[in-house]
C-alpha cells in the first residue's frame, strides 16, 4: 500500500500547490481483493485525509454499491441511474468547499 499513498499525497500536494481546495474521495476495492488488502486499502484515505487535514468522503458509492439495479455490469461502476446518488454523497462535502 505504500504505493498507493504516496502517490494519493503526490496528488494532494501538487493540487494544493496549484492552488486546488482537495476533497479526498475514499473507495473501497471488492472483497475479492482478500479482506486484509481491501481494508489495508480503504484505510489510505481516512489516513491521508487526517495527515493532509482534508474532509473526507468515506466512501464514494456509499447508497449505490450493493444496489445492483445502479451498478455497471462489471460490478464496480456506477451506471446513469447511479450517478444521482453519487452526486448526494459528494455534495454535502463538496458544497462547503465551494462557499
């Protein structure tokens, strides 16, 4: 995972360098993945958030991953009829940022 984050703070940095409010966005990989890497994973952002001091969105497809009716078939996308929710996860943390 040390990948991982670094790169998820390169982006921070150089998006706070150019002068970009961040709103990190976590995600969470299929349990698929095995349990101890999927939770290894989903724990890089909460972390990165607390370092950098970002509001965070725990996890972007919060009302929509296990509703089927709005995924991709490949399991892992949101299709259109997903995006709404989408959308009502991120803006109470993005709209803040943007007053």
């Amino acid at each position: 995972m040390t990948a991982t984050r670094a790169n998820l703070e390169k982006m921070v940095q150089l998006a706070r360098d150019a002068g970009a409010r961040v709103l990190l966005l976590g995600i969470k990989i299929p349990p698929n993945y095995g349990q101890r890497y999927a939770d290894s994973f989903a724990g890089v952002f909460p972390e990165v958030a607390k370092e950098f001091q970002l509001p965070l969105v725990p996890f972007l497809l919060q009302d929509v991953a296990l509703d089927r009716a709005l995924m991709q078939d490949d399991g892992l996308h949101p299709n259109a009829a997903g995006e709404p929710r989408v959308l009502d996860t991120v803006w109470k943390y993005l709209k803040p940022l943007l007053d």
